[in-house]
C-alpha cells in the first residue's frame, strides 16, 4: 500500500538509510528527542529527520518497504 506519510529518516552520507513511519509530526520529533536524549548527534555525514513523504507499507503492517519518491 502507498501512501502520503511522517517519516523519521536516517541518513547516512546523503542517502536514506533506515526510515520509521508514524502517524504525525508530533510523535516523529518526540522520538527524534528520545534518540537525541541517549546520547545521538547529528554529524555532516550522518543524521535523522521527520519528513512528509510517500511511502510503500508492508501489507498490513506498518512496516515501511521503501520511499516512493
């Protein structure tokens, strides 16, 4: 299923690397806050962001497959 999503991301040298969805901005940047809480900080080659963008869910799950754009 695609669809029109919040999306925490993690890149790595430029290129996505790992992606979680979520069902709004506020739960995406609350657990960006926990990660940043543990100890996480974002370096020119690697960092996390919340981002709207259309994605393919593994069949019913929440699973992201990949970023459609």
């Amino acid at each position: 299923m695609i669809i029109m999503s919040i999306v925490m991301i993690l890149y790595l040298g430029g290129s996505p690397l790992e992606y979680t969805y979520h069902e709004g901005i506020s739960s995406c940047l609350k657990q960006k806050r926990e990660i940043e809480r543990l100890g996480w900080k974002d370096r020119k080659d690697t960092r996390y962001s919340c981002e709207k963008r259309k994605i393919e869910l593994e069949s019913g799950t929440e699973n992201v497959l990949r970023l459609v754009d």
